[in-house]
C-alpha cells in the first residue's frame, strides 16, 4: 500500500484517545446500531442466505487459485470490447499510470466515485501534486474531503460525523471546492443532500474525466460492475469522454452466473436493501453511449503476496460490505480512524498488515485489535474465518520480533522449561505461595494488564500440595 497515515501511532495508543471522545462514541453507537438491525432482518428473509454465502465463499476461493487465468481472459475481453488494461505492480507504478492518462486528455480535473482501491493508493494526493483536482461525488466522501478528514469506515466514510457538523463543515468549505452552501443551510437530511446535489451538479456537468474503482469484473466478457446509492457514481460513469478504472486484481469473478450471488448478498450485508439502487454495469466502450475511452489499471500492490499465504489469502475474499465492522465491539468504541488504514474494523485488522507488511509499529499491532468474539466471521457474506487469521498474523508478529516480543519470546521458553520439569514446578508454586505477601499489586512489565484490572492473588496452597493433603 501507499504507507500509513503520517505521524499514526499504533493502535492501543490511537484508540485511547478515541474512546475517550464521548462525541464520536455515540455517532458511532447509533449508526453501527442501526446499520446491523436492518441488516439482520433483510438477511432474515432469505432462507438460502446460507447457501448463498457458502456459494460466494467457493466462488472467491475457485478465482483465487486460478487467479492467473481470469486475469488473463479479463484483459482479453476489456481490449476486445475497445478498452485498454494497465498493471501496476504497486500505488507508486498505478498513480503514475492514472496522472499520465489524464494529463494526455489535457485536463486538470476528475470525478471520482467512491473507490476503496482509489484510497489505497493516495491517489488524489498523487494527482494533486501533479496539478489535477480529484472531486470526490458520493456524499459522504464530500464531507471528508471538504472537511480535510479522513474516511473511518468501507460503507459509510463519514460515520464519525453528525448532521451539525456536516452542515458547520458544508457552509465552512464548500465555497473553497466550488459552488457555496446554500444561505440558512439546516441540519436536516433533505437540506444537507440538496446542498450536496447542487454543489456536485456543476462538477458533473463540466468533467471530461472520471475515474472509479469497481465492485466487481467479469472474465468472461470484460464487464465492469459498480454498485453505489446515491447515482453519482451514475454520473460519472456516464457523463466524462474518458473513464479510468482502478481495481483490485482479486475483484474479477469468472462468469455473470457467479456474479448473480453476490448481487444478492452484498446489497443486504452492507445497506440493507434487497437490490442495489443503482449497480452500473459496462463492457468496453460504445459510439454514442457512455465515455468514448475506458482504461481499466488492474492494481497488485501485495495481494500477490497475500495469496501466497494459505490462511491469509482468504482475506481476498472480502467483498467490502462492511458488515463487520457493525457488528464489532472494538470498532464501534475506537473508530475508524485507529487503524491507521483505508480499511479500518476487522477485515483492515487482518488486510492491511498483508498489503502493506508487518513492519511499521501501527500493523504489526494491528492483528491484536480484537477481542477474537467472532461476530465478524458470522456476519461475514464470504465467511473470511477473519478470527483464524488475526491468531495467524499474531503469530507472525511475535516470529519477527520487535518491543516486547522479544520478552515474551523469553518467557515462553523459561516457562517451557519449568512445565517439562515437575520439580521446578512444584518449588516455584510454593515459593509462590509462601512471598504473596510481598508480590506487588502492579509488577514491572505488567502495565498492559494493571492498567484496566488487578492481578489475581496466589492462593495461600498450591492445588499441587492441597491434592497431596486432601486426596492422598
């Protein structure tokens, strides 16, 4: 990936400051909430979820052991239908390619649809410090963008913020990116959204390039799927005479059947809605309909890496749906913004520290920001075990060593020794027993467990010596 926020601590260290924000806690306590209730009950109503579920996971499993092979036949049917295929091996190599295929159409702004991969990469940084504005069109990207935020969660960016502070950031900054909010803007959803509408319209009209990211590509026939809610994304797949796409390599399925189970699943696992609003659909580029030039870059950037682990790779499976980070009692108390990622909540506990490695302080911390609960593998619409990989990477993270592992590394292997010989054993639990008196309430090393909880006390008999005198 393109590297870790600036400057981002680790994650014990971010999430500290974030539960004690009681503002961001309740934003964060009432959409996670509201989000999983409703998806709940339209999960409920597919009897077949299950098997639904079970066919997405096969489905993202055959792709990703024959990964090579899709690519391939996606290329070919994206050239065929008139497109052009780009591979970037890492963010540095795909911004270079999207800023050098704008820059040759002479313009000097695009239109973005909501793009994961977009954000991966830093590509609107990229394409600023070549010269081009990158206008983010879904709603809440808006409001991070004009508010020089940061997005904290996959669906919902701007889940951090509540209506006055959206409305104090529109009537602050929209006049600085284009038109001004409307005088007397209210709090109220209508108001906020018309504002929105009538900022993004001008830019829509006047854009002659968009880029988005994708959902979805079919190998079979080179089609690109995008699914958003507003009909933004809409208009800038539709509007702009040239389009450029920058997707995941693991985002291909094989056949439009494989496609028809996900369009069932996503939708209800991520906003709670039978069908997707708007789900845009192109194959190539056509006379007189659409954009008169598509270009599909096709980004790497450690998920080959990450397919070569055999517990990790399922992570590639993730379809963005966001369901687990409703559901996970870590997100919903640190937010988004703790990761130190574009994925935050327990899929980007387990993705980032892939993608990006293991060595900076915030990702090789990343894999223990959970409580291992599990809700997020049952709400999972693939069934990533995301538990499963979090112990792995865990394990990972304590090989290659680093603070305090090296400690506990120590203490691993003295304890070892100590259970393989009874004896020591025995005369450490009653030399234990005997100094309970003097054992301090906060021993030294300890801090991580004293902060939040007491030490338990050693009993006055080792079970050892109360079996001898009471069961002889």
């Amino acid at each position: 990936m393109s590297g870790t926020y600036l400057g981002m601590p680790s994650f014990p260290v971010a999430a500290r400051d974030a539960v004690h924000n009681p503002t961001l806690r309740a934003n964060l306590r009432h959409a996670t909430h509201t989000i999983r209730d409703k998806r709940a009950l339209a999960v409920a109503e597919l009897e077949d979820f299950a098997t639904l579920r079970e066919a997405g996971k096969q489905i993202k499993d055959h792709t990703l052991r024959h990964l090579d092979r899709y690519l391939v036949q996606l290329e070919a049917a994206v050239t065929a239908a008139g497109g052009s295929v780009h591979w970037a091996v890492d963010a540095a190599e795909a911004n270079r390619i999207v800023a050098d295929l704008v820059k040759a159409t002479g313009e000097r702004e695009v239109v973005k649809v909501k793009s994961m991969a977009t954000q991966e990469i830093g590509l609107n940084e990229a394409l600023e410090a070549e010269g081009i504005a990158a206008y983010e069109t879904d709603l809440a990207e808006l409001i991070v963008q004009l508010g020089d935020d940061r997005p904290s969660h996959i669906l919902v960016p701007a889940i951090h913020r509540n209506r006055d502070e959206i409305r104090d950031i529109f009537t602050r900054r929209m006049a600085d990116w284009g038109r001004g909010a409307p005088d007397g803007l209210t709090d109220t959803p209508a108001d906020l959204a018309e504002a929105a509408r009538l900022h993004l319209r001008e830019k829509f009209l006047r854009a002659k390039v968009g880029v988005s990211g994708a959902n979805f590509m079919v190998a079979e026939t080179g089609t690109m799927v995008v699914l958003e809610s507003e009909g933004n994304g809409r208009m800038c797949l539709t509007l702009p005479e040239t389009l450029i796409s920058v997707a995941g390599i693991e985002k291909v399925v094989p056949t439009w059947r494989d496609l028809e189970v996900f369009l069932q699943t996503l939708p209800r696992s991520s906003t709670a809605e039978r069908m997707n609003p708007y789900t845009s659909m192109w194959t190539g580029t056509r006379d007189g309909d659409g954009p008169r030039t598509f270009h599909l870059v096709l980004l790497d950037n450690g998920r080959t890496r990450t397919l070569a682990d055999d517990v990790g790779r399922q992570a590639l499976r993730c379809i963005r749906c966001s369901a687990c980070l409703n559901v996970c009692p870590v997100y919903e108390r640190a937010g988004g913004h703790a990761y130190g990622s574009v994925y935050p909540g327990p899929i980007g506990a387990i993705l980032s520290p892939q993608l990006r490695g293991t060595g900076s302080e915030i990702d090789a911390s990343l894999p223990y920001a959970s409580t291992l609960c599990g809700a997020c593998y049952e709400v999972c619409p693939v069934a990533i075990d995301i538990p499963e990989v979090l112990v792995h990477l865990r394990e990972k993270v304590v090989e290659q060593g680093g603070k305090g592992h090296r400690r506990e590394k120590a203490a691993m292997k003295a304890a070892t020794w100590v259970l393989n010989h009874p004896g020591a054993l025995a005369a450490a639990e009653r030399a234990a027993s005997r100094t309970r008196g003097l054992h301090p309430k906060k021993p030294p090393g300890a801090g991580a467990w004293t902060g939040t909880r007491e030490l338990p006390q050693v009993p006055a008999t080792s079970f050892r010596d109360w079996w001898k005198k009471n069961r002889t």
